[in-house]
C-alpha cells in the first residue's frame, strides 16, 4: 500500500490532449456558498494555474461537503459524488469559479517538487474534492477515479502552466492524509496519462 505522502505525477507539455468538454453541472448552494469562500487570483488566472490538489471528503456525502463551504471554512472547484448519490455515474459538480482561489491547501504548506517549493498553493492550483469516508473498505469507485482523471485531462487542455497532480497529504503531511491510503494513485495517474502515450 502506497504513502499518500508520495502521490504525485507531472503533466508534459507535449503530451497535452485534446478532449471534449468536461461533463459538470453547477451545484447552485456550493456555487453561492463560493463567493464567500475564495480568493481573487493574482496574475492571469490561466496562467496562474501550476498544479491540481486531490483531496478525499472523510465524509459519506455531497451535502456533507457542500456545508463546508456554506461555514466558509473551506472551498474547492470540483466535487465528485459517491455511489449512494443520484449524480454518480452521471457527472461531477462544479462548486467554485476555476478564475477563483479556492481555499483547500493552508497558505504556509508547500513541497519541494511542486512548483519549485512555493507556497500559498491555493492561487496556483486547483482543487478537486472527491466523497469518501476514508474508512477501510470504503472503496473509490472506478468512475470516481475515471471522472477525477476526466477534470484533469480537461484542466490539462486549458491550463498551459499546469503540471503537477499531487495529493493533500503531500502538501501538507503532518495534518492531512487524504486521498487516504485506498485511493488508487497508480490508476488516475494511468488514466490521465494512458491515452496520450
Ligand atoms: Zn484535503
């Protein structure tokens, strides 16, 4: 079993793919929850983005994940629903403006093979929250890795700065471990990266 301290992988330029639009849907509440919950970007948005953070919920729903955001304790731009819920299978919601900072990494948090070490990782990248428990047993379903590795090829046709995928738990090691341990790296990195090779 991986260290979720290590998921990392890198996009190459070269390799960027062409793709079709993503298959989102805005959720209303998380979208109007999100205008307290971000930050402006310094520079070019499209510029600006350097890196994609996944994250896991430890939570069992989307409402669960929204309310966060509702608190304004937390924001992030994509949410991919879990197998009890109506959207999976079908698409993944929306939940902040992509030209926002949202507000998923600590300011201070930063690693070295990232973006050469910067910090305030939150105005560089963008977040994708997946639900999960996080609890053993609780399996990542194949369309949720299917749908996280769907958001990064799209982010990868528009984003000419973006280059790394990276998880929580690497960013910001003593505190978080999500993705969590049964998050299956090696396969959302082989589906982002398989058709392009
Ligand atoms: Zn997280």
């Amino acid at each position: 079993m991986r260290d979720p301290k290590d998921y990392q992988f890198d996009l190459l330029a070269s390799h960027r793919p062409t793709e079709p639009p993503l298959n989102e849907k805005v959720h209303p509440v998380a979208w109007a929850a999100a205008r307290h919950c971000t930050s402006a970007r310094t520079g070019d948005p499209n510029k600006a983005i350097r890196a994609i953070v996944i994250h896991a919920t430890a939570g069992a729903s989307t409402s669960g994940a929204v309310s966060v955001m509702q608190e304004h304790r937390a924001s992030f731009h994509w949410l991919i629903p879990d197998e009890n819920e109506a959207a999976h299978g079908k698409f993944v919601w929306a939940s902040a403006p992509e030209s926002r900072a949202a507000w998923h990494v600590r300011n201070n948090c930063s690693h070295k093979n990232v973006f050469m070490g910067a910090t305030r990782i939150n105005d560089w990248s963008l977040g994708i929250e997946i639900v999960n428990t996080q609890q053993q047993g609780d399996k990542f379903s194949d369309w949720q890795i299917q749908a996280c590795a769907e958001i990064i090829r799209y982010a990868w046709v528009k984003y000419p700065n973006l280059t790394h995928i990276v998880s929580h738990a690497r960013l910001d090691p003593m505190r978080r471990t999500d993705p969590g341990a049964n998050f299956p790296w090696e396969a959302l990195e082989h589906q982002t990266l398989a058709r392009t090779e």
